[in-house]
C-alpha cells in the first residue's frame, strides 16, 4: 500500500470509532434523561387519583 492508502484507511477507522463513540454518548444521556423525567413523573404523581402523599414537613424550615 502506499501511504496515502494506509492513512486513508486510519482516517476512515478513526471516523468509524468516533461515529460509534458518539452514538454511545447520546444513547447514554437519552437514557439518563429518561430516568430522570420518569423519576419526576413518579414523584409529582400528576393527576393520578392514588399514589404516594407528598411530605408536607420539607417544605417549612424550622423556626428560629
């Protein structure tokens, strides 16, 4: 090969590797942002007739 052939095949190795590398990182924060809207979801109960009651002592600091 020369070595124009050898670099073209690295570059396009590297590309490959970072277009894989990328497609990890968005599945991965697509998942976290999931996990977090559905953690949300479950905690704010929305207009859902049973579910868990929210602990009205967070909000109220304690007094001086």
């Amino acid at each position: 090969m020369f070595p124009y052939d050898t670099l073209a095949a690295h570059h396009a190795d590297r590309h490959a590797r970072l277009v894989r590398e990328a497609d990890a990182e968005r599945l991965a924060r697509r998942a976290r942002a999931a996990r977090r809207t559905g953690r949300a979801a479950r905690r704010s109960g929305g207009d859902a007739p049973e579910g868990r009651v929210s602990d009205e002592r967070r909000r109220f600091a304690r007094a001086a």
